[in-house]
C-alpha cells in the first residue's frame, strides 16, 4: 500500500514567481555555450534578486511587529 501526504500549495510570492519567469525567459532557444554563458549570468542575476526579495520580505514583516 502506498501513502503520501497531501501536497499544500503555499502560492508564491509573485515577485519570486516573476524572477524565476525572468530567469526562464533569459535562456529560452539557447543552446551550448551561449546557453552556458547566458544560465551563470541569468543565476547571479536570480540569487540577486531573490536576496534582495528575501530583505523586503523580512522588513516587511518586521515593519508589523511579526
């Protein structure tokens, strides 16, 4: 017999949902090592920004005594 928990989707935060779409979107119809080139400048650029959310988020709830 097979169990599994039930899967709960929390929803995204939509300005991480927005920079995973970017990080996407920078490497469609690349291919070899303009993909290669293009995926480690377009994961900096990920990490930056979901640092940056990750801030906002923390000051955010900081801001309203969380």
């Amino acid at each position: 017999m097979t169990t599994s928990a039930p899967q709960t989707k929390t929803p995204l935060d939509p300005r991480v949902q927005a920079a995973w779409e970017n990080y996407r979107d920078d490497l469609l119809d690349l291919e070899g090592r303009d993909y290669e080139r293009a995926e480690r400048e377009a994961w900096e650029r990920l990490q930056a920004e979901l640092f940056t959310l990750t801030d906002a988020v923390a000051d955010e709830h900081s801001s309203i005594g969380l």
